[in-house]
C-alpha cells in the first residue's frame, strides 16, 4: 500500500490550489475528488472574474425595503425557492445577522488580506503550467441603468478605495469606446481594471491539475466520505485502494459540511446556487470583458463557449432540482442589454457557492481533529482565493511564517 504525507480530498479550484502549494513545500500529496478529475462542479461553471476588487462580502439586505422586495422574488438579483424556506431559514437568520454594517467592516478588512495576493498566486500558478494564456487582463465592468445605479456603483467602489482598490468611472461613450456592442439601456459604468479574468474556467483549473501532476503528485477517483482515522493519521478509500496520510485537507467546496458532520463538527453551512447558460453572440458583435448589470444582477463574461449569462443567488437547498426560474427572469434583461443570440446549452448549468454565514471561508486546522485541515466556504469568490488560500493552509501546515494573521478563518469562530 502506497502511502502520501498528504490527502487533500476535493479537486476544485480551492483543493487543487492546496494540493500544489503543499507540493511546493515538499510535500507527497494526492488530490482525491469522486469525479477522478479538476474542475468538474462549482469551478466549472463561474463567471470567469479573479475578483482584486473584492473586498466587503456581499450582505444580505438590511433595509426593510429591500428585505420586502428580496423576499417576493421582485428583486432579480436573488432568487428565493419558498418551498426550501424552512430548511434554509436557520441559515439565512445568521447570514442576515452577520450582514449588519460593522460585521461587514470587519469581514472586508479581513478579507483584503488573503484577495491582496489572490491575482499573483493566480499568474505564478497559470506561468508555471503554460497557461497564462487563459488569464486575460482587461479587468471588468459593472455596468449601470440610472442614476440611481450610478450612485449606488459609485459608493460601493469608493468604499473600496481606502483598502487599495483602482477603478476608472466611465461615461457612456467610456463605456463604449470599451464595449461597443452593448445596448443603449447601458448608461455608464465602473471600470475594474485590475482584476485578471479567464475564458474558460475549467481549463485553467485543468492546467493547475495537469502541473500537480507533472510534478509528481497523484490524481485519484474517490469518495471523501470513506475517511477516517488510522494509526496517527488518516485514511480514505480509493479506486487504487486504501491511501493512508499523516494530514489531510478538506477543500469539498459545498460537500464540505456532510464530511464534516459525520467527524462530529457542526458547521453553519449554506450555499447560494447559481446558473450559466451560454449564447451565440448576435452577428460579429461580443464582449472583450466580464460586464455585471448591476441593478439586474447578473453577468455576462466571453468565454470559450460563447457569452456565458452567470446568475446571482438562488436561496434552495443544495440538492434540490435545478429550476430555470432565475434564468429565466434575467434573460430578457440580458437580451435588452447585451448582444445575446440564440442559447449554447441544451440547459441550465446549474453551481452551489459554498457559503459560511460570516460568507468568511474556513481555512485552518480542523478542532479535537488531529492532522486534519480545513479549506472550505468561499462563496462567491472561490475561483478568486483558491490559490492564495492554499497558500495559507500550507503555510500554516507547514508551521512557516504566514502570509496573514489566519484567525480570523479558524473552524472555532463558530464553536
Ligand atoms: C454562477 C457562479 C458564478 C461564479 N463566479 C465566480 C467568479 O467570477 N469568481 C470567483 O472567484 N468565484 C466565482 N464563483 C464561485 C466559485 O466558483 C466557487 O467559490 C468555487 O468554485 C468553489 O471551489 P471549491 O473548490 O471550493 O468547490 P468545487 O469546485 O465544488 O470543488 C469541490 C470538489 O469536491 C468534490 N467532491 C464532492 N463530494 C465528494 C466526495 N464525497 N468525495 C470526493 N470528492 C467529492 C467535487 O467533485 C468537486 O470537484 C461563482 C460561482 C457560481 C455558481
């Protein structure tokens, strides 16, 4: 029986980006995911944006207002699927409580630590693999309506600006000196400009598993769930057969709560789900960046495929069927907006953003559970803080100086 030193269980943007910060640091490692393979659920399908510019999470709603209008689905920039309220109510309860404006303060001042070196972990790793030809530079746009859209665009990036974030503010010829093809309805925008995005998710996450790889570790098929302690480390099952570690790492994106649970740690897990579909684009007309629709809530990014429609939040329970409701409601905002022909996809994608309430992720050792690490919960930012939060984790592993103080990510926040 082959033995590793490290097990990281979960292939996706944030487990790959582990498994090769471990390796950097002399670590044996295998990368076990049930797919056999990188890439294959959440870090498919996103929108593409490595986001430098984020930095305060996205709150929930706090006016009453805006509560009322989220609540009766008028608000196209959430869904709500009323049938999983009370499933999902206990978690909404604390994401609303920990939205309040001084909690939001304080997750954005901890968060601009890790998003600081998110692009450079991105770029060294895209260097490396020979595929820095999927991280385009260019940055991107919210894109505004009204006035009010404007204001409101505005103070969010001025907001931002005391933590180091860059932004032009474009009039709308700016806009369309930029993107030409966007419709009339666009009035102006915010222009990110730093911020790399990619073309096709997958590939890029495929090029950081073919590197892993190439530098001797091992990809294999199996089930997170067969877990367990052995001797003074751990064990799991996979299609070679048993793989013993000293450490293991969690990085199951939203699978990640269930493993935890079944090892006697309660954690306040959520997820916010989300759609892409992509679209011809209509005659020789296209983007050369990620645009949001910032009063509608979603976005358009140019990717391999075509132009992919990615959605906001849906509020369900993990499991529950994939519905095109939200699609639905946003497409014909998106067909007034962009140059949107006919659908790609025979349906809906459909992705879960794992989501901590505190919408902090957990990266850290695992409580009462030796050898065990934790790399999970990055919601809407998980292809952004994959490489930086790997970096973290090995950091800390491997009992070296951090990057950041790691804190504030601890598993016990919620104890
Ligand atoms: C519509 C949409 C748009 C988004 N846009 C962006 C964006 O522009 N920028 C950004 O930074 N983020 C974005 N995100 C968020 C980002 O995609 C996620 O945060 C990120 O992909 C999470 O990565 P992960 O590795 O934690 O999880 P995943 O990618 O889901 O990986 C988890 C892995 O665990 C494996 N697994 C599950 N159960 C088991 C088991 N029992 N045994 C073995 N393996 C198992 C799965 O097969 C999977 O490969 C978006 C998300 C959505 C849905």
């Amino acid at each position: 029986m082959r033995t590793t030193d490290v097990i990281v269980l979960g292939a996706g943007f944030v487990g790959v980006s582990a498994a090769l910060q471990l390796q950097a640091r002399g670590r044996s490692v295998a990368l076990v995911d049930r797919l056999g393979a990188v890439a294959g659920e959440t870090s498919l399908g996103n929108s593409g944006i490595v986001q430098t510019e984020a930095v305060f999470p996205y709150a929930f709603p706090r006016a009453p207002g805006e509560i009322l209008n989220a609540a009766l689905n008028r608000d196209p920039r959430a869904h709500i699927k009323y049938s999983a309220l009370p499933s999902i109510a206990p978690f909404l309860w604390r994401y609303f409580l920990a939205s309040s404006p001084a909690k939001r303060l304080a997750s954005g001042r901890v968060m601009r630590g890790l998003v600081e070196y998110a692009a450079s972990e991105h770029r060294a790793f895209a260097q490396a693999a020979g595929s820095g030809a999927l991280l385009r530079e260019g940055g991107w746009i919210k894109v505004f309506r009204t006035s009010r859209g404007r204001d409101a665009a505005l103070a969010d990036a001025e907001e931002a600006r005391p933590y180091g974030v860059t932004f032009d503010v474009l009039s709308r010829e700016q806009l369309l000196a930029l993107e030409p093809h966007l419709s009339e309805l666009a009035l102006g925008g915010v222009h990110f400009m730093s911020p790399p995005t990619t073309s096709d998710p997958q590939a890029l996450g495929k090029s950081y598993g073919d590197l892993f790889v190439e530098r001797g570790g091992r990809l294999l098929k199996g089930d997170a769930r067969s877990l367990s302690v052995s001797g003074a480390g751990w064990v799991v099952t996979t299609e070679e057969g048993p793989l013993p570690a000293r450490e293991a790492v969690v990085a199951l994106g939203p699978w990640s709560g269930e493993l935890m649970r079944s090892l006697g740690l309660r954690l306040p897990f959520g997820v916010k789900r989300g759609y892409h579909m992509h679209y011809a684009p209509r005659g020789n007309a296209g983007l050369s960046r990620p645009v949001l629709d910032l009063e509608k809530g979603y976005l358009v990014t140019p990717m391999a495929r075509g132009l992919r429609l990615t959605t906001g939040a849906e509020f369900a329970r993990r499991d529950d069927p994939p519905s095109s409701a939200h699609l639905d409601r946003l497409e014909p905002f998106g067909r007034e907006m962009f140059p949107l022909a006919e659908r790609r996809d025979a349906e809906p994608w459909l992705g879960r953003r794992p989501c901590l309430p505190d919408m902090l992720p957990v990266i850290g050792p695992a409580p009462r559970l030796k050898g065990l690490w934790l790399d999970f919960g990055h919601q809407h930012w998980g292809l952004t803080l994959g490489p930086v939060s790997g970096r973290l984790l090995a950091e800390m592993m491997a009992g070296e100086p951090t990057l950041m103080n790691p804190a504030p990510f601890r598993a016990e926040r919620f104890a």
